[in-house]
C-alpha cells in the first residue's frame, strides 16, 4: 500500500469509529464469533503455511498458535458483558452527595504490529482485544513469516475495512503506518524497533503497547528436582527452534550439578528431537537465512557440548559452554542454542544479573518457596515460572508482558480489555454540596479544612 492509501485507510477507520458502530456490546460479540468462524475455516491453510514457513508440525501449531486464539476469542464471547459493564465506585465524603463511577471506553483507530516468531497468536490475541474493547483495528502481521501472514489476510478479507483491516508489506508499508496518527499502538518484536515505535508515537502522544524480549534466564538451584528441571528446559528452550520470546535463554546452575544436568539435558534433546541418531522431521527452520546466520555467527564451536549440526536452514538443538563475557551473552539468542553458565554461589549471580536488563521471563528451579521468593524479589521481569519454563502466559488470568527493555503495558483476557479501553472517571453531582471550597474564605473555614486533612 502506499502513504496516501494507508492515510485514506486510517481517515476511514476514525470516521467509522466515530460512528459509535463499534461501541455496541452485541456487535463486537457477532464480530468474535465471526473471526472464530473464519479461522476454523482456515485451519488447514494455517498449516500448510506454518510448514513453508517453519518447518512446524500441525500439534505444534494448535498448540502454539490455534489454541491460545480460540480460547481468548471464546473468554471474550463469555465475559465481554461483564468487562464492559460501568463500575461504581465509593464517592468520598468531600463530594457528598454524589455518585461515582468508571466508563471502559474504546481508545478508537488501533494499530497493531506483530512478529513473524509466532505470527498467527501474536497478531490475533491482540486484536481480540482491541475488537472486544470496542475499537478499530490495523494490523500489519509480519513479512518474514509471508506464508502465514498471507492467511491471515484472507481470514479478515471479507470483514469491513473500516473496523478490522489487515495491511501486507514489509518496511515500507512499516513507515507508512507509523507515520499516521493513532489512538493506541500495540507493538510485538525487539527493543530496537520498539524504542523507533515509542519514538514514532511520542511525537502525537499515542498510548503504547510495547512487548519486547530480552535474555530470560534459567535457574537451577542445588536443591531443585534436576529431571523435572531439565524436562521442562528442554521443551521451553527447543520449541519453536528457541524463537520464543520467552524462552529460557541461558542456564545457570551449580558447579556441583552441572555434569549431571548436563547429561539430563542431553538424554532429554535425544528424547524429544531425534529419531534414529537424526533430527526429526518436523522440528522447526529457522524464519530465514539472516536470522540463521546470525546465530550461528553467536557459536564458539571451541565451547560446544552437543549439536551444532545444521541442514538447510535447521539448525540442531545446541548445547554450549559459557560465561557473561561472550559474544552469545550479549544479544538475545532467539534460537536452538543453549549457553551454560556454571557459578558457585549464587548470591554472587544474583548480584550481576540485578544490573543487567530486565528480562521478560525469569525460570527458578528450586523445591524451597524461600529460596525461590528470594530471587524473585531480587531480580525483576516482565514474569516468572518456578519449575517450569514458558506456560506461565498460557494462563488467561495471568496479565503477559514486559518490565523495562523488555517492554511496557500487559494483555491476555481481561488484561488486553482493560489495555485497550481507557477507564474513564464520572462524577455526578446533584444539588446540593458543602459550600466550604467556595471563596470568601475565613478562619472558621480554614479550621474545618486542617481539621478534616488532619493538618496541625
């Protein structure tokens, strides 16, 4: 699309939105059960397109990606009445008589743009949002993942224009759409593009979602169940080929476990991944051959432990050696490859992982809550699992995002309505009032005041 077409496509969206069409409860219920229709119309297209994308199985797919869509659309349907519903609230003694409440209110035009890593959820689990808040929605799904993108297209080409739009493209189409004005941006990808986007949307002081990524370590204290640990590792940090934004990063366990650990890990990716001594079939590609370059380009294959093997654009589930000084610890990895960082005492780590940046998950392996609390409250993140990786933002009533470098704003259930509705306070006041904040102002007044602030 071009500037003009996409300036004439957001034009269009403010002047439907003004129209109070979207605000109607009934008309975004019909809405989300459409968008559910449509996919499940499509679910063999999505995957179809999933494999030319990535390599990725269909289990992997409704897991991932079908399954989380059609639970949040079928939350919606369920609870919008409920969200959507005025609030009263208690109106305090100053304001008597009066009554007060809370509006959730649509922002308006919406923008979304999404990530090519899990590019069906992550462009359609915000959009729910915004259509159930009761705005218009403009989403650009990304151009790396062009197959699935594709089918999102035709899922949302017979919806009106004018409510949910659906723009392909890649950087050009990305300029054009940030230099339009909106009434909420919700942004998924790296804090690079994220610090351009907030950039982009201070200049009209847009309200902004950003959900980013960062380094999320993993966790394994001496007293923690070393086979559930390195289960669940294994799964959190391989799904996907690794290109999870929550995915464990690196790991850091003791120098007492670590042979064990590693072997666990190990017997786990064998497990999991390989038939016959060869990698499955369906384990995922890496999106393209930059990406892929770039990862390999972070393996010191001197410090390889397992895998490192590559066909096409696969890269093996990897296993490597590490500490904080090299080149695969300074950016995140989005991809197969596990950094093991061995320590002694893990007061120290906690101590060097506090200046570091705000990652967007955290992993703590442990069977001791105090040990676990401990940590949590030393080093902070968008969210946490103990003994687990990943499956805390499956959980619906759990609020997903950042803290810091790894993002601003939540969403899930009733957290994407309450991102994507502005809370809107009403006082009414009826005829009568306490004259005491009239002018002419006297002592008695005066007094009456210090003695209700409690001012001596």
């Amino acid at each position: 699309m071009t500037q003009e077409e996409i300036h004439s496509l957001v034009i269009n969206q403010r002047k439907y939105f003004l129209s109070n069409n979207t605000k109607n409860i009934d008309f975004r219920i019909e809405t989300l059960k459409k968008i559910k229709e449509r996919i499940k119309e499509n679910i063999n297209p999505l995957f179809d397109a999933f494999k030319k994308d990535f390599n990725k199985c269909e289990f992997d797919v409704i897991s991932t990606e079908i399954s989380m869509v059609l639970v949040e659309i079928d939350y919606f349907i369920k609870n919008l009445k409920k969200l959507a519903k005025i609030t009263k609230v208690r109106t305090n003694l100053i304001n008597f008589p009066a009554k007060s409440y809370v509006i959730k209110e649509p922002y308006g035009v919406t923008l979304i743009i999404s990530p090519w890593n899990y590019p069906f959820q992550l462009s359609i689990i915000p959009l729910i949002g915004s259509v159930a808040a009761g705005n218009t929605v403009i989403l650009k799904p990304s151009a790396y993942s062009k197959n699935v993108s594709s089918i999102i297209y035709e899922i949302f080409k017979d919806f009106d224009k004018n409510h949910i739009s659906v723009v392909l493209g890649s950087r050009n189409e990305n300029n054009f759409l940030l230099n339009e004005r909106y009434d909420y941006i919700f942004f998924t990808g790296s804090p690079n593009v994220g610090k351009i986007v907030a950039q982009k949307a201070a200049i009209n002081l847009t309200p902004t979602t950003l959900e980013l990524g960062g380094k999320s370590p993993a966790i394994i204290l001496d007293d923690a169940d070393l086979e559930i640990s390195a289960k669940r590792l294994v799964w959190g940090k391989f799904l996907n080929a690794g290109q999870t934004c929550v995915a464990p990063d690196y790991l850091l366990v003791s120098k007492n476990n670590k042979n064990k650990v590693i072997e666990l890990i190990k017997s786990y990716i064998y497990k999991f991944y390989f038939v016959d001594g060869k990698i499955t079939n369906d384990f995922p590609s890496i999106i393209n051959a930059k990406h892929f370059n770039r990862i390999m380009g972070l393996i010191d294959k001197n410090k390889i432990i397992f895998g490192g093997k590559t066909n096409n654009l696969i890269i093996e589930p990897t296993v490597v050696e590490a500490d904080f000084s090299d080149a695969i610890m300074k950016e995140e990895i989005f991809g197969p490859v596990l950094p093991i960082i061995e320590y002694e005492n893990i007061d120290e780590v906690l101590e060097i992982l506090k200046e570091k940046e705000k990652p967007l998950a955290l992993y703590i392996f442990t069977k001791n809550k105090k040990n676990a609390n401990k940590i949590l409250n030393t080093i902070s993140s968008g969210g946490a699992s103990i003994n687990d990786t990943i499956m805390h933002l499956s959980n619906p009533n759990l609020p997903f995002g950042g803290v810091g470098n790894s993002g601003m704003g939540q969403y899930h259930g009733s957290h994407s309505f309450d991102t994507f509705s502005h809370s809107r306070s009403v006082l009414v006041k009826g005829k009568h009032e306490l004259n005491i904040k009239h002018p002419p102002y006297n002592e008695h007044k005066k007094s009456f005041l210090k003695k209700f602030t409690n001012i001596k």
